[in-house]
C-alpha cells in the first residue's frame, strides 16, 4: 500500500503603493485578523501574519485540493 502526503506552504509578501508608510498601527491590528480570516474562508491555514508600515506578509498552508 502507498502513502502520500502533500505539504504546501506559501510566504506571501504585499506591499503599499510606492512604499508609502500606509499601515499604521491601527490598520495593522484590524489587517492581521482580516488576512487570515480570507484564507481561512478559502480553506486555508493561517500560520503567521505580520508587516511594518509599507508591507504584510502572511504564512499560509495550503491543502492538496
């Protein structure tokens, strides 16, 4: 019998216009749970999210489907 087993993780990075420092405190506090609620809607796991003032990063998992 054979096994498989699938693993996809993606580092995703998304900047603000220019690099203009957009993302204030605030935003980021409200952005966070945002982007990882949208994977999730879409059957994705939501390993870290993050940024500073022009750019977010989000860790996703990704199922094999």
């Amino acid at each position: 019998m054979s096994h498989t087993y699938t693993s996809a993780h993606y580092h995703c990075v998304f900047s603000t216009k220019h690099h203009e420092p957009h993302l204030t405190p605030e935003l980021r506090q409200r952005l966070w749970p945002y982007m990882g609620g949208i994977a999730h809607e879409h059957g994705m796991k939501t390993l870290a999210v993050g940024g500073v003032e022009d750019h977010a990063h989000i860790l996703i998992s990704m199922p094999a489907k």
